[in-house]
C-alpha cells in the first residue's frame, strides 16, 4: 500500500471514511445513545469503531486515543498503527484528530500499514491510499507531516532491507543498494571491494567473509549540512561531525561455530544495524540535519566453506591488533572493530555503533527494549532521550572495568570471545568494541539484538524486521533543538 498525504480544512465530500480521534470518556455527540456499550469502544488507545454511513455517505471510523492527558507521541503513533491496519481498504479517508501532534501520527499509520510481500506469488492487488488530514494548513503542521512522511519511509526502507532473503541481498547487492539511496538522497557514497578492503588492513572484515563465496564490502557514506563548518559538537549547538557504525552480515550462519537451524531461521537480520544507518542518513538532507555525519557499513557474510576462519586463528586488525578467535560466532564485533578504527581515524566528535551483538542483551531487557552502552554520560542521556522521543527504547548497562581480563589472550592481543562464559557476554561484547575506540571521542553501542525483529503485529510494530534504531538516530541527529 503507498499512502499520499494532504492537509484539508474540512473533510471532501467524495470519501470512503471518516477518521474521528475521540478521548477516552468523550465520545461525540452524533454517536447513537447506547453505541460504547454496544461495541465495547471506550475510547482507549487504539479502540477502533466504524459505522456504516447513509446511503453514499463515507463510513465513520472512531479512532481511540486513550485519556487527553497521556496522549503523547507513543499513544498517537500506536493509535494510528491500529487505524492504517483496519482501514486498509479504503482508497480515500479523513482523519479528523484533536489537536495531537501529527508527526507520530503520521509515522504510526505508516508504520502499522507496512507488509512485506516482495516474494509472494500472489502479492494482491497495490492500494493507492489517499489521507486526508483535516488540520490548518499551516507551516507547522505542513512540517510535522513532511517529517512524519520521511521517517516513515526511511523505516520502511530499513525493514525491507531486513526482511529480503541473505540469498537476494548479498554484500554486494547491499552496497548496490547504499550507492542507490545515497545518490537519491544527497548522500556521499564511497564503496569498497575485496582488494581496497585487503589495503586497508581490515583483518577482521577479510576473516569474517573468508568463508564466504560472496565477497564482503565496506560502504561509506557521508553527509554535510549547508555551510558546513567542522566544529565541535555540545548538546546545544547544531554543528560538529558524528559517526554512525552499522553491522552488516547479511547472512550469519555461525562460521565453523555453526548455527543450529531454528537458530539461522531469522540470521538474514543480522544486518539490521547497517540498515538502520543507511536508513536514518537517508533523510538527512532532505530535513536540513545541522549536524554532519558519516556512515560506516562493514558487510559480509559469515559462512562455512573449505577455508574458512578456524577456531584459534589470529586476527590482525586495522590498528595493528591481534584477535585470537575463540569463537567463529562472535563475527559481529570483528568487523565492527575494524570500522571504529576506521571512523575514530577521522576524528569525529562522538561515535554511535548500532548492531544485533548479543543474545545475552535481549535475556536482559526483551524484545522491546535495546541496550546503550557508553563511555559517556552525556552521550548516552542524549541517545536515550532521542529514543524516548522516537518511541524506541533503550536502557543502559555497563561497561566493568573489572572484566576486562576476561578478553586477554595467551597468543594474541584479545580474544573476541571468553569461552565457557555465561554471565555478562553482552557486557564482555560491548568492552571488546570500547578497545577499538579511541580515547577522548565519546562512543556509544546500542545492542538491537532484541529489537531488530518483531514477532506479530504490535502497535507500529508488525511482524518482521522493526526498523529498529533508524527513528533514534534521525532523531539524534535532526530534531535536537527540540530539547534545547
């Protein structure tokens, strides 16, 4: 379904429904005495009701939004998620809401009307969808639903990405993907192959995709705001320069630590951090971020062949580092690693790693709430209320000092992965990555390993890849005046 959005002062005539937004406990005046206890609409968030109309009259579809006092941006995008999954059959609707703010609004209808049916036989038939929403025609609110429209898209882009098949979308065709996006979207691109990668000295990157026929890449993006000028980044200026790390393995069957196959069941996913950044650098220009940034995106796949990584092996790293291989498995914080340095290399003014690491972060918080790690506090207070905001949660864990022994080798710098752990293997995994950091740039790791994926249809959520990530980080990057 595509859906085309327009601002109208009062509803058309020519309309397959009419979208009301009623409070909890304030049902309109024109609904027949004795409808709520009828149909049990009460007016909670997400409550959908429709009516049938007169004789060529739009049908009428009541639309929870909970009590007005709890109505912020997390009620509206899930109201809104529940109203584009039931009003999907209508070619050409109104919604009239009170005065709520439109941008998760819009974001929410998207959202929740999303399916993936790239590979069905029988797809069904494409819905234009046309929105109408009722509101004065105003700068602001011509904003907040060009916002919502963009967001929307560039989650959509992300959960495409992540839902294709390993098969379909290989490293190279990922690559082919970012040159795409970023030239329609004002983006630099720079990409990478075998050889530039060999020259570059990404030992982990060549390790990991050694046991793949497919060859890896790394992506570059780049994006600079109008009259850019490189200067230090604080929480109340829009200036300076953030990089954005993205893990890309675009099938992750374990390496010689093969996989089970329930495991390798969802492992086109492990992708979902590199999706998340090309994703939310993809609306950078077109929503005049003030803040510059750049995108590294290492992609392989982590397969079993005739010669791949084995298990002891010694891997050199960009900055010159060993890392003995305990674990084939442990692939992600290989080649995450060689792009830190990479990124740290050019000095920007904070560092954002974003990747599904670790099982042991969605034991810890679920499958609706993403790790932050951090090197700093304030760094990590902005990324959690950037993805408060964006209706994306995340929750800190730490970063002890104290095991950091667990990552000594006896025949190299580092292991990637203490053997025999059981405790604490997100935290060990996040500790891993810090060393690849360099000291006085602040870094932060969102672990999306429980949130990458999405089980059944659950508010803005739905049933495969979330998107996760992508409305935290445009969210960072863009709309931090908000908070000033």
């Amino acid at each position: 379904m595509t859906v085309s959005w327009r601002l109208r002062p009062k509803p058309d005539p020519d309309l397959d429904a009419v979208v009301t937004g009623v409070y909890a406990g304030q049902l309109p005046d024109a609904v027949p005495a004795g409808f709520a206890a009828g149909t049990g609409f009460t007016g909670a968030v997400g409550d959908i009701a429709q009516l049938p109309g007169a004789p060529g009259e739009p049908v009428c579809v009541l639309l929870g939004l909970g009590p007005p006092e709890a109505a912020d941006g997390a009620a509206i995008r899930r109201a809104a998620a529940g109203l584009a999954r039931a009003a999907s059959r209508y070619r050409r609707l109104a919604i009239e809401a009170p005065a709520v703010d439109l941008r998760p609004l819009v974001e929410g209808y998207l959202l929740g009307g999303y399916r993936f049916a790239g590979h069905r036989s029988a797809p069904g038939a494409q819905i234009d969808q046309h929105v109408d929403v009722v509101a004065p025609d105003r700068m602001q609110t011509r904003k907040a639903l060009f916002e919502g429209t963009r967001i929307g898209e560039a989650v959509t882009l992300a959960r495409d990405l992540v839902n294709e098949p390993g098969g379909e979308l290989t490293p190279r065709g990922f690559a082919e993907r970012a040159t795409s996006v970023a030239a329609a979207t004002g983006l630099a691109c720079e990409v990478w192959d075998t050889d530039r990668i060999a020259a570059e000295r990404l030992g982990g990157l060549l390790g990991v995709g050694r046991g793949s026929a497919e060859p890896p890449r790394l992506v570059r993006l780049g994006y600079r705001p109008a009259h850019y000028r490189p200067t230090r980044y604080r929480p109340t200026q829009h200036s300076g320069r953030i990089a954005l790390v993205g893990k890309g393995v675009t099938f992750d069957a374990g390496g010689m630590s093969l996989k089970s196959t329930a495991q390798l069941v969802d492992m086109k996913a492990d992708m979902a951090g590199a999706a998340a950044v090309l994703a939310a650098m993809s609306v950078l220009d077109s929503l005049n971020c003030p803040v510059a940034a750049d995108g590294w995106l290492p992609l392989t796949e982590n397969m079993i062949s005739a010669d791949p990584v084995r298990v002891g092996d010694v891997l050199t790293m960009r900055d010159g580092r060993t890392v003995e291989v305990r674990n084939a498995d442990a692939e992600g914080r290989l080649i995450l690693a060689d792009a830190l340095v990479l990124a740290g290399e050019t000095r920007p003014d904070a560092i954002i790693d974003i990747a599904t690491l670790t099982d042991a972060a969605a034991v810890a918080l679920g499958r609706k709430i993403a790790a932050v790690m951090s090197t700093d506090e304030a760094l990590a207070d902005r990324l959690r209320d950037a993805a408060e905001r964006a209706g994306e949660p995340i929750w800190p864990l730490p970063l002890p000092g104290a095991y950091r022994h667990q990552l000594e080798s006896g025949v190299a710098d580092l292991v990637n992965y203490t053997t025999g752990a059981r405790h604490g293997t997100a935290l060990l995994a996040g500790l891993f990555l810090r060393e690849f950091v360099p000291a006085g740039i602040p870094w932060a790791h969102l672990d999306i390993q429980g949130t990458a994926l999405c089980d059944s249809d659950d508010g803005e959520w739905v049933a495969g890849a979330t998107g996760f990530g992508v409305r935290t980080l445009a969210e960072l990057l863009i709309c931090s005046e908000r908070q000033d």
